[in-house]
C-alpha cells in the first residue's frame, strides 16, 4: 500500500473503518505553530454525519494529538493524531465477506492483499479514514493563513440537481447555513428532496464538490512531473468516491475556440490578473495568482438496500446482494471538508517547497 502524500509537508494515513482507531502523522511541519486539539477539532466536525442523507453511524471522533506539539505549539517532530472508532457494529460485513458490493473496492482489495484485507466496513476504503486527512488539512489551513491563502469548497450538484453560479462571499456565508454545504440555498432544499427520495427507494446519489484557493502566489508547482494540476488530482483521487476531477473550464475546453479559452492578461492595481479564469489559477502546471478552482465529482455510495448481482468469492457462484446497515445516501455534503482539505495539505506542501513558510515560525 502507498499511504503517504506530499513531499516537504508529509501526511501518512493510518487505520481502518473498523479498526481501533483512524489517524494521520504529519511529518515536516515547521516547528512554531499554535496548534491545539480545538483547532483540529473543529474541522473534523465538520466532517460528522448528522445531515440530510448521512449515516447513522456516530461517532464521537474526539481528536487526540498524541505526539509533535508541545505548550501549544509544533515542535518539528512528526505530528500524530487520531479519533477512536467506538460506534462500530461489523455483524453485517461478516454476513457479506464473500459477497463483494458492486461499485465498491471489496473485490479488487480482495484479489490484491489475498483475502487477508480488513473487510469490515470496507477497510482502508471506507470514506471513514477520510477523518485523518481532515486532521491533517486543519493543520494545513493554519500554515497557508500565515501567507495569506484561504481554501473554501462547497457542493454545486446532488443527483443532477446544480446551484447557481455564486461569488466567494456567497460561499462564506452559506455554506455552513445549508445542510449539504450548498452555498445555493433555494437549491440545496431541492437536493434534500432528492436525497430524502432516493433513501426511500433503496438507493443512493452522487454529486459535485467545487474547491477554491483564493490569493495563491504565482509560480507554485513543479513541471513537468509535481505540477499543481498534478499533485492537486492525485490528492482529491485519493478521496474514496472521487471519480472525476476538473479545473477551471475543464472537459468545456474542447468545445472552446482559443479566443474563447484564453484569458487575457491586465496589469490592476500594480499586480498582473486575468480578465477571465477558464485555466482555473494555472498554467504549465505553476499557479498563475488567479484563484484555484477545481471540481470533484464523487459517484453515488455504492451500499444500497436495492437488489444488485454479484458473485460469492468463495464457492465461485452467481448471487445477489442487498446491503444492510449504516450507509450514506449522499456522502457529497461530508466530502466538502475533505475536498478543502487535501487541497490544503497540497498547496501547504508547495508553499514549503518554495520557501514561502519557514522551517521555524516566531
């Protein structure tokens, strides 16, 4: 397994969705910084259930720093820190180890590791681990704020349902107003009903999550292999039921003629911009000081109640499935924290590639 990301600002995931515990160790965090188990607290909060569509899993996730801080602030040793895993019921997986779900990693991770993965709650695949990326992004925030980079994100379509376009201010405000952090509040009422909807058929939805970095410095990435679009999908890739990932204009290129796509350059108060941002904050793979827009499309949960074909992997036989237990029906509204989060955790580690934060903070 590769488990870890990042080159100056190392993260490295550990635990399982059953298991005891789901963490992340940060490794090169500059010494200095204020940090305390509030602040990543409140982060990992965000990522709860408890809104339209969630699980009825509930987990307390107090997070617990166990090593790298010390008075209150990082002291350049790796950063450890976790949630336990206490409200876990594993009856049901037992009854379908051998009954793979369609459109989930059971099959494939079965084959890979040999059937000796952990299975129960879909393993290291379980959106559950997701927690400790979540953890490693609020550290990750609270270095970009020293230079000035705020990440926001919000969902932008449920089950074919889109928001409006909105501005940054909209985003701000809103997103923690709606409960699928849908900055369009007339339409997030909307894709509650689709949600609602689906649950009662047995099954589930997928959607859009758009990520913004707002006052990103011109010339962070690495051409031609640790390119900002690079590191950037290889990190929201890394999300369990990521699918897709565009920036800017994205796949509308292709129907653009070059003066369509091309943004124009203007020098406004003393500092180069572009009049349009269809290259979504980069060129050749380096920011261009434009704000970063990336979207993520995350698939409908694969753990449905509705009937699907499988096959059992022991006796080799055709068989059926219908999942049982605690599932998302829509897992895009807790993914928006996980989006804001791995993009951090990027943008921290090319900001310290660059030399804009310091190894030792005063």
């Amino acid at each position: 397994m590769s488990n870890s990301l990042g080159t100056l600002f190392k993260i490295t995931s550990f635990g399982e969705s059953h298991g005891r515990c789901v963490g992340i160790v940060i490794d090169g965090c500059p010494a200095g910084l204020s940090l305390s188990e509030e602040d990543v607290q409140k982060e990992v909060d965000r990522r709860k259930p408890g809104i339209t569509g969630t699980t009825s899993r509930i987990e307390q996730d107090k997070v617990e720093i166990l090593s790298g801080v010390f008075n209150g602030r990082t002291t350049g040793a790796p950063i450890c820190m976790l949630v336990w895993n206490k409200d876990v019921d594993s009856g049901e997986y037992e009854r379908m180890r051998f009954l793979p779900r369609p459109g989930h990693a059971d099959y494939t991770a079965f084959m890979k590791y040999g059937g000796f993965n952990d299975f129960r709650g879909g393993g290291r695949f379980s959106g559950r681990v997701t927690a400790g990326l979540v953890m490693a992004g609020a550290v990750a925030k609270k270095l970009l704020a020293i230079i000035g980079i705020e990440v926001l994100a919000h969902t932008t379509e449920i089950g074919g349902l889109k928001a409006k376009p909105v501005e940054i201010g909209e985003i701000r405000e809103n997103v923690e107003r709606s409960p699928l952090r849908c900055a369009d509040l007339v339409a997030s009422k909307e894709m509650s009903k689709a949600i609602e909807k689906a649950g009662k058929e047995g099954d589930s939805l997928g959607g859009i999550v758009e990520g913004v970095a707002l006052n990103v410095p011109v010339g962070l990435g690495e051409p031609l292999f640790d390119t900002m679009e690079g590191e950037l999908a290889k990190a929201l890739f890394a999300i369990p039921a990521v699918k897709g990932v565009e920036f800017g204009a994205g796949f509308g290129v292709a129907n653009k003629k070059g003066s369509e796509n091309n943004d124009p350059f203007r020098i406004r108060d003393d500092k180069i911009v572009t009049l349009t941002n269809n290259a979504g904050g980069i060129l050749g793979g380096i920011s261009n000081g434009m704000p970063i827009v990336v979207r993520v499309a995350l698939k409908p949960t694969p753990s449905i109640a509705k009937t699907q074909d499988t096959v059992d992997l022991k006796t080799m036989e055709n068989a059926t499935l219908a999942v049982k237990g605690r599932h998302d029906i829509c897992i895009v509204p807790r993914a928006v924290v996980v989006v804001e989060a791995m993009m951090a955790a990027t943008i921290c580690d090319f900001a310290m590639r660059a030399g804009l934060i310091p190894g030792v903070l005063k």
